[in-house]
C-alpha cells in the first residue's frame, strides 16, 4: 500500500534518526534535548580509557620499601619489575608502609609533553588503589563463607566484569552506562550537539536512557569527516524539506519528528569541512590518535561557544591486557626496547595521556579535564603461564589524571599482599591454602570510583541512586578525596 507523504516522512525521518543512534564511525547519536536539564554554566570533560583484558596492576604499583613482599612470589617471574628498575614514589596517605614503584614505563613520555610519573611528581595524577566490582562492602571471611548473595555478577569473567565497571551495577548486567545515565541528569549539551563522544566504537558506557554517544574514528581522519552525515547537497536538502513552510500539513511533524535529526543535520553543516587544530604532538599509536581526536573535538567545542556545550565526556579504549602469557620483560639496558605485552601498553598509556593533558594545557582547561582508567579487573599476584603470564583476578589500581586532581598521593587501601595461605585474617585473597593465588577483594567499589568522577562532573547529590542504585551501601559519604 502506497504511503502519504505525511507517513513517508515520518519513516524517514525515524530511519535516519535510528541510523544515527546505530551505526558506526562518523555517525551522530543525539541526546533528546527534552529530556536535559538547562545546560552547565561551565565546562567540564570527563575522559574515560578502558583497559581492555584486565591489566595487571599488581606490576603497575609495587612496594618499594617492602619491596621483599613483591619479590617473595614473583621475584623469579620472567615480567618481575626489579628494585633497581622502579620509579620511586612517596604517597603520604601510605606513609606507615614506606615508599612504592611506578612501572619504569609510566616514565616513558612523547616528546617533551609529561609522562605518568611526571604528572605524579607534579601532582596532577593520583592513585585509586584496590577498587573493583562490589555489591557491598564484603569480608574474606563473609566471600569464603558463601552462600550470601552478595558477590558481583559473574566475577573474574572478562564481559560481564568490563559491564559492571562501565555501569557501576554489579548486581547484574544493565544496558545503561554511567557515562550515559550522568549524561541523562546533567545536560550541558547545547545546540544537539552530543554530550558524549566515543572514539572507541558504541560502548555500554556511553548509553544512557536519552543519552546515545557521538561515535568518531580516530585520528587521523579529519574531524570533519568523521562527523559527516550526508554529502553536503543531500544534506542541504534534507534540511530544506524538514524546515518547509506552506499548506501541507506538517508542523506537529516536523517539531516532533525531525528536531533531533535536524539538529545533527546543523551541527554538521556548522562544522563542514573543518579540522580544528591543535598544536600539541600525540604518539601515533592508537591510544594517542584517539586521544588526539579528543583534543579536536574540545578544541572544536572551545572554538564554538554558540553551540552552547559546557559538559562533555568522552569514551577511549586500549586493548591487549589479558596477559596470560608473554606478559613481558623489562631490560634496564634496553628501555626503549621493552615493549612487550603490558610493557608495551603502559608506555602508550603513559605517552597518550601524558600529551592529551598537555593539550589541555594548550586549550587553557586543565582544570576542567580529568582523564581516569578503567580496565576488567587486575590480575593474580601469583604468575601463572609458566611465570610468563597471570590469571584474572579482582581489585586493581586505577589512575586519575588532571589539573584538578589531588594528586601525588593514594585513595583507598593499598592490599598487604598477603596470600591466602595459612588463612591469615589480615589477606585479602579470595583464595586459601595451597590455591592461594592474590586475587585480592576489592576495598573501594566501582561504585564509589566512577560516583566521585561523577560529583565532579556536575552529578547532583539527589541523582546518585539513580545513576548508581549501589552506592547507598558504601556509607553516608561515599564520595572520595582524589577530586
């Protein structure tokens, strides 16, 4: 049957908009701008890098001072990071258990833009120390005794654990992110313009209710291009059809129908052809031209100030952290050359971030950029894969980074690194006897991470429950002190 023009629209129209919600690199994704508060009086960017596999953090901060810990279980390991070798570091909160090490590859720095270790010293990056997946808080004594349905969803699995940790619901799997539900309750994201961009394909984190991530290829390509819905002719004249006047009768339809079309349709129209600059140099490696094309798109939102966006967040990933094998060797005589498995990733990491918190500086909104770390989940304390690798485990260090940060310091409680074995009460492993791996139980939950990140970033106190419906159990103050 033949459709009016009046149904032929409307289809089209809800075809498009579905297009933009679904499909790949270069596509929009609007947020309904019904369903937004007014938007922000300031700006403020939240950057997320997601580790994908789980990166081992018990390799990424190390006892100094204590050192013996480390070395007793993994001295003889072939990824074993050596005293010598350690970027020593002094974080106050821990001072009753001495000084620790960074990696020697969070030194690695691209150029003349800060390093990890760099940003630390200058109090610009801080520590999360053992955060992970949790329901509630829970003991060892409470997760051996079993029973209670108080564990996180399918833990140590890789899918559902980067779920929790990119939803902040641990109870089960939920199809919202955080990013996406704060995104839903803050706004900030004027002229249709989307509060949330993913350069790292469409991810549950970016997802809110009203919230669909803007999802950009990385650089090299122009930023231009990446957002190009149509070609500029076609473009036009869909915006001329939409916005129409005369006898037929689709006003209710185009207000209705058309409004979040047409308003991508109009920021892409505004942007053309443009490929907004900036000077700072990233690493060419894939974490540094995702975060290179973050740096344009604020740039492009700084340059723009009609377009009215006072919040942003963003979504980056790296992959290659499930190290079960190969995990790498560090070579003091060759540090250039130690770029094997995680080795290899920390140095992006370090470089990456390092520059994308230069070109805030460049942009002038240092303080109004944080860049943190998420990653699946850390790794056995114990080598496994023949002491060339590890096994998953549970709570990890997570690194926040940015002007506004309280850093050069720890948040929460670095674990003892004691093992199960014996059932010693002061461990934290979920395992005991002669399984005793270090899988250590997270003591700051997900939850409490992302809902600081979150309170930073505009989150009103009343809306937290909503965004994150298990952060009532971590107490009446559950926000923490590293923003």
């Amino acid at each position: 049957m033949a459709k009016n023009r009046r149904e032929f629209l409307h289809a089209g129209c809800k075809a498009l908009t579905a297009g933009a919600l679904l499909s790949g690199l270069g596509r929009f994704a609007l947020v309904d701008a019904l369903a937004q508060s007014a938007p922000a009086s300031d700006y403020k960017a939240l950057v997320c890098v997601f580790l994908f596999g789980g990166s081992d953090a018990n390799n990424v901060v190390i006892p100094y001072t204590n050192y013996p810990q480390y070395s007793a279980i993994r001295g003889t390991a072939d990824f074993a990071i050596q005293l010598a070798d350690l970027l020593q570091i002094s974080p106050p909160s821990h001072a009753s258990q001495g000084d620790f090490g960074l990696n020697p590859k969070l030194g690695d720095a691209f150029m003349t833009n800060p390093s990890m270790k760099a940003l630390w010293e200058q109090k610009k990056a801080a520590v999360v120390c053992n955060t992970g997946p949790l329901i509630q808080p829970i003991t060892r004594a409470q997760y051996r005794a079993g029973g209670l349905n108080i564990r996180p969803y399918q833990l140590f699995s890789h899918s559902d654990q980067q779920n929790i940790w990119q939803t902040g619901f641990a109870t089960r799997p939920r199809q919202t992110g955080w990013g996406g539900a704060t995104a839903d309750k803050t706004g900030g994201s004027g002229g249709g313009f989307p509060a949330i961009s993913s350069i790292a394909g469409v991810t549950v984190f970016s997802t809110g209710q009203n919230t669909r991530p803007l999802v950009l290829s990385p650089f090299p390509t122009k930023l231009g291009e990446s957002l190009k819905l149509l070609r500029s002719n076609d473009q036009q004249a869909l915006i001329d059809a939409l916005t129409a006047s005369g006898p037929d009768p689709m006003p209710a339809l185009i207000k209705g129908a058309s409004d979040i079309t047409k308003n991508a349709l109009d920021v892409s129209a505004a942007l053309g052809t443009a490929d907004p600059t900036v000077n700072t140099m990233f690493p060419t490696s894939s974490l540094g031209n995702q975060l290179k094309q973050v740096a344009k798109v604020m740039r492009f939102v700084q340059d723009n100030a009609s377009l009215g966006v006072r919040r942003q967040i963003f979504f980056t990933s790296i992959g290659g952290f499930d190290t079960h094998t190969n995990q790498g060797k560090y070579d003091p005589l060759n540090p250039s050359g130690s770029n094997g498995g995680q080795l290899g990733l920390l140095s992006q990491i370090s470089q990456a971030v390092g520059s994308l918190y230069q070109a805030s500086i460049e942009l002038g909104i240092q303080n109004q950029v944080t860049i943190f770390t998420s990653s699946d989940f850390s790794r056995t304390f114990v080598p496994g894969g023949g002491s060339t690798g590890t096994d998953h485990a549970w709570g990890s260090h997570q690194f926040v980074v940015g002007g506004a940060v309280n850093g050069g310091d720890f948040y929460g409680q670095y674990p003892s690194l004691t093992l199960g074995t014996g059932d010693p009460p002061e461990s934290l492993d979920t395992d005991g006897g002669d399984n005793a791996r270090g899988r250590w139980i997270p003591t700051t939950s997900v939850d409490q991470y992302a809902a600081t990140l979150a309170n930073w970033y505009g989150l009103a106190p009343s809306d937290r429950g909503l965004v994150f419906p298990n952060l009532v159990n971590f107490g009446s103050n559950p926000i923490l002190g590293f923003l």
